[in-house]
C-alpha cells in the first residue's frame, strides 16, 4: 500500500529506483519521503553568518574534547565551580537532536568555557565567543534548535501516521510566522535563553544598535519557505477533513464518487457513536465494508508509515548490540527481542522452570 523511503536516488529514481520498481508491480502504491528526514533537511536553512557562529560553537567543542587531557582539565574546572555538568556534547551530523543538545549543553556550559579558553591561551576562541553578536546568536541558535528538536521528537515513534505528522508540521510552521511577527515587535518571550540574554543591559544597547533582529526574522521567514517547500501538499484538504471527522464535512468539496457514501455516514448515529469510542484508523477498518469508498481514502492517511523511524531505530539497536568485541555474533534473536513490543511475562516463565536442588 505505502513505500517510506529516505529521499536518496537509489529509492526515488524515476527509472530503476526502488520506489518505481514498487510502481511497476503495483502502480498505486503510494510513496512517501520521511518526514523526519525532510525536517532534518529544513532545518539546516541558515544564513552564512549564523552558519558560521554554529562553525564557531562546534569548534570550541572539538577543542576542548579534542585530547584526553583538555577534558580532564575542563572537568576539574567544572568541578571547582560545581556546574551541573562535567562535559559538552560531540556534534554529530547524522543525528537528528545532536546540533540541539551540543548548543543547548554548550550554553550552559559557556561561562566555564570562556574561562576555559582564557586559562589555556586560546586567545582567539576567547575573544570570539566573547563578541555581543556572538553571544546573542548563539543564545538564538540554542533556543530555535531546541524547538526543532521538539519537533523531531513529535515526529518520532512506530505508531505515527500522515495524519500526525502533518498537523504536527502545519502548527511548527504556523509557530514561526508568529515567533516572526513577535521578534519585529521587540517581543522576545518566545526564546527563553535570548530572552534571558538580553535583559543585560550591553546586550540590549547592542541589539537596538545592530540589525541582529532583522537577521533573525529573515530566518524565521526563510526557515517557513523551507518547511513549505519540503512539505508543499502534505495530503488532499478536503480528505484529511473526511479522515478525520466525517460528520462535520462539508459534502460539495468531496469528489462525487464520495459525496453519497458520505452523506450516509453522516447521518449515521451508530458510526458517530463508535467514531467517539474507537482509535480513528480501528473504526475505518470497522466500516471498510459498509462504506468502502470513503473508508479506503481515509485509511491511505492513516495506514501507510509516514517515517523511517523503525528502520533507523533497529540500525541503532544493531550498532548496540554488534560492537568490535562481538563482530561473529549472530544477532537475530537478540535483535528481535530487543525490537519487540511485547512485554515478556517472566513471573510465568520462571514458575514453570525448575530451579536445581543446590540453589
């Protein structure tokens, strides 16, 4: 019924790509590229001067976890000042939260790395991370990647379906033609820590001066034409509203071939009492055979996955589970334990095991 695939050539080529070799068995199937994957690529729209304060944050990341020395002694500084947190965080592009985290630990952390910094010489890093715009990016950086790292965890999950998934996108997108209009009126309220940064009061007098403002709504709004050009139909209006409540649909927009079978459901006190009780894509299921036509469209939203989620989820269990130390192992059991969600009933198990007379 669905392929999800992660956007690469060898799975969307138009000629031999998986997605069309699919297609020539089966011409209706219906392809989807994971939303996950295109929110990891909206989210790398970033003018070349913020860009370029993020090059910055990752290489005083690297510097200071570059030697095993330098984190023992960035540790101890840590300990003296008795900080929450010991160490930062390594920024790994193919995860997805590893830009947020590293930001958000490095923000934290920043007072004790420009000491840091300064008590091992590091003159230019020092004078750099120290500048006002610097600081005022960075705090923005952090705030805007710990909302798309909310966002991504909002994507995540096995039981996830288009119809989540788009209004999940659709309110991200709304938040930041809003977080816009709040930033060009002076109201910072909607990032916590740029908030937090300036009400210092030389970082205001430097905000007021400087076009720094200006910059960030430009990438608000560049950051929603991006969102909107990976994500430009997420699914047929009119069917999502089918999909999602039938009784309150507006009959004249719906396809004919819908129209009758809709206007029955409609009126239909039995299917909206069950609609109230039952798990949306359950109660398409249920009326599969009473309202064929509606129920198939409804349930294209609902069945196919809409990510990539459980895939990347077992590779992450397989890079656990088979290290160096256990290359030869043949792991299918244990990957197919470590992957199910059914819960072993151990109470049953071990009563009927009989334990060895010397225990």
């Amino acid at each position: 019924m669905g392929v999800c695939t992660d956007g690469a050539p060898t799975m969307l080529g138009s000629r031999s790509g998986f997605v069309q070799l699919v297609r020539e068995k089966n011409p209706n199937v219906i392809a989807i590229h994971c939303f996950i994957h295109r929110q990891a690529l909206a989210a790398k729209t970033l003018s070349n001067e913020f860009n370029a304060i993020l090059a910055l944050c990752i290489k005083i990341v690297n510097y200071v976890k570059k030697s095993a020395l330098n984190t023992r002694l960035f540790t101890a500084l840590c300990e003296d000042l008795g900080t929450e947190h010991k160490t930062l965080l390594f920024h790994t592009e193919v995860r997805w939260l590893s830009k947020g985290n590293m930001l958000t630990r490095l923000y934290e952390l920043r007072d004790e790395v420009i000491q840091f910094l300064d008590n091992q010489k590091q003159s230019e890093l020092f004078v750099e991370f120290r500048k006002p715009k610097v600081q005022v990016v960075f705090a923005y950086l952090t705030d805007m990647f710990d909302s798309l790292n909310s966002l991504n965890l909002k994507l995540q999950g096995g039981d996830s379906n288009i119809i989540n998934h788009r209004d999940a996108i659709t309110a991200f997108t709304e938040k930041l033609l809003l977080w816009k209009r709040k930033i060009l009126a002076d109201n910072y309220s909607c990032f916590p820590k740029l908030y937090a940064i300036t009400e210092d009061k030389c970082f205001m007098e430097f905000f007021c001066e400087t076009d720094t403002k200006t910059e960030i709504s430009n990438h608000l709004q560049h950051l929603s034409d991006e969102f909107k050009r990976y994500f430009p139909n997420l699914c047929d209006d009119n069917i999502y509203r089918l999909a999602t409540d039938p009784f309150h649909v507006d009959i004249d927009v719906l396809p004919e071939l819908l129209q009758e079978q809709a206007l029955e459901i409609k009126n239909d006190s039995a299917a909206k009492y069950d609609f109230e009780k039952m798990d949306k894509p359950l109660f398409w299921v249920k009326y599969l055979k009473v309202y064929p036509n509606i129920a198939e469209e409804s349930l294209k939203l609902f069945l196919p996955f809409s990510s990539t989620y459980l895939c990347e989820k077992a590779f992450s269990t397989v890079v656990v589970i088979k290290t160096k130390y256990r290359n030869k192992l043949d792991i299918t059991s244990d990957l197919r334990c470590a992957l199910s969600s059914i819960q072993p009933r151990i109470e049953n198990i071990v009563k009927n095991m009989q334990a060895h007379p010397s225990h």
